[in-house]
C-alpha cells in the first residue's frame, strides 16, 4: 500500500471517528433503545440505554398534575432532547413506541418548543412498569397552557422503550 492511500484511509477513518462516537455499552438493563438517523451507537445502527446513561443526562423536574392523577405530583427525568442530542439525532421526525405498541409521532420543533422530559421517578421515586415507567414522556403543561388539550395529552406515552428518528 502506498503512503498516499494509506494516508487517506487514515483520513477516511479520522472524519468517520469525529462525527461518529461509539456509545458505552449498558452496564444495567436496557431501558430505551434509538434507532434511525443517529450518529452514536454501540452496534453501528442502534443506541441501547440503561439507567446510568439516562440519569447522567441534562434532566428536570415537572411539578404538576396530569389528567391521570389526582394531584399534583414531581416528575423527574432526562431532556428529550439531551437524549437526542447524545446519541446525535440528525433527523426531524421522531416515533416514540411504548412496551404495549402504542405509539406516538412528532416533528423536532415540537420537542424543541416544549422541551419534554423522560421522566424517570414521580415523587423521588422510580416508576415502574405497573406506574407508567420505566419511561414517561411528560408535557410541561403547567407552562404552556395549550399542551392541556388532548391532542397534546394523548402524547405524554408511558412504558416508552423505543425512539426511532427519520
């Protein structure tokens, strides 16, 4: 092999590298698998997250009351979009799909309008799959009040495991 080829599959390899990153494997269960137009994997083609990875994102807390409780309630988890943005989501259309099938669809401005949580734990505790977990995409309609009607509730899917991005 010549020095100039050698050279530029070096270079090839250099600018896959940067705009690619190989994610850590999950140590725990996999909570939430990502599939589609992402740059970070650990296989080349899906994005696998265990709880570790999920809490050592860019999180916040929603105080407030959903349409399924009778109270309000402290909802605390990752951004969506921390999520995207680790495993480099390029694409505008998102499929997020619960344990049950149920899914849901919206566009990147949606969730860059609203800034959605994963929530992890209600009330400093985990939610577990009987609770609407381990996953629940929560709205923040305590601040914006359009979020209250159904089209946006309807939305807010629990037991959420999987993310495709087109």
């Amino acid at each position: 092999m010549t020095k100039w080829t050698s050279a530029l599959i070096t270079s090839f390899m250099l600018a896959l590298n940067a705009t690619a990153a190989p994610l850590p494997q999950p140590e725990g269960p996999v909570i939430l698998s990502i599939t589609g137009n992402i740059q970070n994997t650990q296989d080349g083609k899906t994005a696998r997250l265990d709880l570790a990875q999920l809490e050592a994102l860019k999180s916040n807390t929603f105080t407030l009351q959903t349409r399924w409780s009778d109270s309000t309630h402290s909802y605390h988890g990752p951004l969506l979009s921390a999520i995207l943005n680790y495993v480099g989501a390029k694409g505008d259309h998102f499929r997020l799909t619960a344990l049950n099938e149920y899914s849901i669809e919206f566009e990147r401005h949606y969730m860059e309008t609203y800034e959605p949580i994963l929530a992890l734990s209600e009330d400093e505790k985990p939610l577990s799959i009987r609770e609407k977990g381990p996953l629940w995409l929560i709205l923040p309609h305590h601040k914006f009040p359009e979020l209250n009607a159904e089209q946006h509730t309807g939305r807010m899917i629990w037991q959420l495991s999987q993310i495709e991005i087109e």
